[in-house]
C-alpha cells in the first residue's frame, strides 16, 4: 500500500537547495561551495587538491588610438 505524502513537504523538496540556501549566511554559502569544489578535486585524483590551479593572467588588450 502506497502512503500518501504530505503535499507541504513535497513542494518543499521541489525547491532542493535554493531553500536551504536562503537560509546560509553568505559566508557559510562560500565555505560549503568551497568544500564541495575540494572533495572534487580530491575524488578526481588531482595532484593538488588542496587549491585551485592558479589561471594565467589575461593579456591586455591593446588600444587603438
């Protein structure tokens, strides 16, 4: 027998994280973005997961007189 779900708890879940998100100071927000983007890194075997790889500075463009 099936059980019926509670339709308040059903919308709730449709929501997924923006909800719980709502609710996180932005820096807590970071943190766990943070620590999602490093537990990555580390399942993906990279050398250095402890960082991100650091990107080349972009080239200046050059202005036209």
């Amino acid at each position: 027998m099936a059980t019926k779900k509670n339709p308040s708890a059903v919308k709730l879940g449709k929501l997924g994280g923006e909800a719980r998100a709502e609710k996180l100071s932005r820096e807590e927000l970071s943190e766990q973005g943070r620590n999602a983007v490093l537990a990555r890194w580390a399942k993906a075997g990279a050398e250095n997961a402890t960082e991100p790889k650091k990107r080349a500075p972009k080239a200046a463009k050059a202005r036209k007189r």
